[in-house]
C-alpha cells in the first residue's frame, strides 16, 4: 500500500536495548512498540557504563543521576545485545543495526576489544557506539579522567572502524554546562579531519538536557554546525532527543526556518532517534514528535530523515561496492 502524503515510516537511528542497570523489557516488548509505531528499522546499542547501587545508598537508584553513587564500564553490555539478536526470528533481523558499545574510550585496549568482539559474533556488528566521551555528570560519576573523543584510544578505534567500514556514534559535548562557547569542539574535529574514511554520528549534535538546564540554548551550534557541514563530508548529525526543543521547535511547538534550511542543504547528513533505554513504550511519542518538523521539509528530504539516512551509513554488504539502498 502506498504511503499517504507526509505519512512516515521511521527509523530509530539511537536507541539502547538495555538501560543503566543492564536491563530491557525485551525484544518482544521492542518489536510491539516498533510495528504499531510504524518504526521499521532501530539502531541497537548496549549502554557501555552501569551504575553502581553505592553500600551508601539505602534506595536502589531509578538512573545514573538518581543519586551519588558511580558508574563503570560495563564491557558485558555488547554481550547482551548480541544475544538479544541472536534470538530474533529470522524474518525480523533485517530491522535491527546492532552496535557495539561497550568499552573505555580511555583505554588503549580497547580496539583489541573490539576487534576480539567482531570475530566473536561474525557479520553481526553495523557499528560502534553510542560512545561516551563528555557526557555531563556522568562524565564525573564513573572514576577516572575524563573521556575525549580525540583521545589516543579512540584514534585507534577510528582506526579500526576504518577497516571494517563500520559507522562510530560519539557522544560528546561540544561545551560544559556553564561556557557559553564550544570549548570542547576540538576534541570532535580533531577525529574528523584526521579520519576521512570514517562516517561520524554526532549524538545530538553536541547538546544535552544539562547543557540546556543550565544554559536554555546554545546560540552557537547552528552555525557551528554548518561550518562544519561544509568542512567534513564524513559528518552525520543525530537530532534525537535535546536537539529537537529547543532548536528544531521554537517555544510554540513551531519548526525554526533556520535548522530547516540547514537540513535542505545538507539532506542526506540528518537522522532521528529515541534515546530510550531498556523500555520502549515512548518509542512513538519520541519518533513522531519529529513530524512538525518533517513537515517543514520537502517531501523527498522529510522522508530521508525519518527514515533512509541512518541505513545509508551502515556498511556495504560483503562483496559490494555500495552501501544498500533503504
């Protein structure tokens, strides 16, 4: 049946199969919400950290911010998603885009992690992420030194992502919750500029609900964001979640005419997303809240977004010199 005018069939390209504990409503629950949602495709990630109900805390924590207790990297998590797909029906798996998360991106072993899970699970990974470099206060919750993108570690994950032609999610804040200006933006462009080959999702474009908490809206990002559109052709901006209010809607609920005519320009560089974690029952709320602004765009671009983007990143099939059409 063809699909009405303006009636979207979506693609989830951000969506974590378990949350903060490890834990899913499962792939039933995920395959439910997906048909009656007209979500036909979701990108599949673990969550690479786990918070630590702390011997300090009499109440075990709903999220990572719940209390002060810390996270940790949770390498197990890549396990999980791939069992998790493993046991789809056959007819299923062409909707699911696993991704492999879980790893240190401070570590310098962590490629061999990687590498050590591709050969594990043969033809199973699309791609690497969502990474978590600068990631508000979960950035201070789990020990260590702060993750960059343009870490030596993540050099060599950029690396390795090369060779297997797989797409890299990285979160990473493109400022603190306080500086009114891009401060960490070198760690983003670094990785592009050094690593052609490699096709970059930006998780929401650098923003996040504590950026916002403290900041409302980052004046900067919109034109941050095309410089460096034109600068980097290996550049992919994930809207999901923060990036939709306040830039893509106004306070009205209106589509704002200057990210629409960033999109037009670059049509083929936008995608949209959940951000759920483990429970999928807000999956529609989150996809179809995108339509006024899908809306705002030529048809042809509208559906690009919703839908074909995030396929056209992932790998060229085995023996194929092109990446497959949505």
């Amino acid at each position: 049946m063809p699909l009405l005018a303006r009636d979207y069939t979506y693609t989830d390209a951000h969506l974590h199969y378990v949350d903060f504990f490890q834990e899913s409503a499962g792939m039933p629950a995920l395959i439910e919400q997906m048909d009656e949602k007209r979500v036909e495709h979701v990108m599949l990630s673990g969550i690479p950290v786990a918070k630590k109900w702390s011997e300090n805390e009499p109440k075990r924590p709903r999220y990572y911010a719940g209390d002060d207790g810390s996270a940790y990297w949770f390498t197990a998590t890549d396990v999980l998603v791939a069992e998790a797909y493993k046991q789809l029906p056959t007819d299923q798996r062409h909707r699911f885009h696993p991704f492999l998360s879980g790893f240190n991106p401070n570590d310098k072993n962590s490629d061999a992690h990687i590498r050590r899970m591709l050969e594990l699970y043969p033809g199973l990974w699309q791609g690497i992420g969502e990474v978590f470099t600068r990631h508000d206060d979960l950035t201070a919750l789990i020990h260590g030194e702060p993750p960059r993108a343009n870490s030596d570690a993540m050099d060599r994950v950029y690396t390795l992502a090369a060779e297997y032609d797989l797409p890299v999610m990285v979160h990473s804040n493109i400022t603190s919750q306080r500086e009114r200006n891009p401060l960490y933006l070198q760690e983003v462009e670094e990785p592009l500029r050094n690593h052609p080959r490699v096709r970059f999702i930006w998780a929401h474009a650098g923003t996040s609900m504590e950026i916002h908490r403290h900041q409302t809206k980052l004046e900067f990002l919109l034109p941050t964001l095309q410089r460096m559109l034109k600068a980097y052709a290996n550049l992919y901006i994930d809207l999901s979640w923060t990036v939709r209010e306040p830039y893509l809607l106004d306070e009205e609920g209106k589509p704002n005419a200057g990210w629409v005519k960033l999109v037009e320009e670059y049509p083929d560089r936008f995608m949209i997303g959940s951000d759920v974690v483990g429970r999928f029952d807000s999956i529609g709320k989150y996809m179809h809240g995108f339509d006024v602004f899908l809306d705002a765009l030529p048809e042809e671009v509208a559906h690009k977004v919703a839908r074909d983007n995030f396929l056209a990143v992932l790998p060229r099939p085995e023996g194929s010199a092109e990446r497959v059409e949505p």
